[in-house]
C-alpha cells in the first residue's frame, strides 16, 4: 500500500565533493550578484522621474540637461537617463565627512 507522504531519502558524499559544491555555489552567487548590479545600471529611467529622484524642481532637472551636467537619450519628446548615470552624477557631488 502507498502513502502520500513524502520518503526521506539520504545519500552519503565525500567532503571534498562538498566543498567544491560550495565553492561553485560562492562563484555562481557572486556572477549572479554582478549581473543583476550590471542591469539595474544599463536601466532606462524616463525623465519625469529624475527630478523626485535627485530631490531637485523640474526647471532645475532642465538647467542640467541644458548644461548636459548628465547625459540623456531623447527620442521625441521623451527623454531617458541611465541609472548608472545618476549615481556617477551623484558620487562626482559626493562630500565626505569630516
């Protein structure tokens, strides 16, 4: 007669096999970590959205286009920034404390 619970089944491995599962486990979590920060920085982020995120006013957010303090696509009317170029934006306005 079968059952529906689930039969716990165990398998005895050598350490080294482990270890070296941890190790490829270490590497895929660290490539998977650098893609996913290479993404969300090629991320396209429309204009309207760029003065709330700096905290500054859409006629200020203008004044650094116009100045092209940070580099934008423009397709029409619409304009976009990468995200990798506000933070370089920011970290180039970055001041340490003291």
């Amino acid at each position: 007669m079968q059952t529906n619970e689930t039969s716990l089944q165990m398998a005895v491995v050598p350490q080294s096999f482990l270890n070296k599962m941890e190790e490829k486990m270490e590497t895929l979590e660290n490539i998977l970590r650098d893609k996913s920060e290479q993404e969300i920085n090629s991320q396209w982020i429309e204009s309207v959205k760029i003065p709330k995120l700096l905290g500054i006013s859409q006629k200020t957010w203008q004044t650094y286009r116009d100045k092209r303090l940070i580099p934008f696509s423009q397709i029409g009317s619409k304009i976009f920034v990468k995200r990798a170029d506000l933070e370089k934006f920011m970290e180039s306005h970055y001041i340490e404390s003291k």
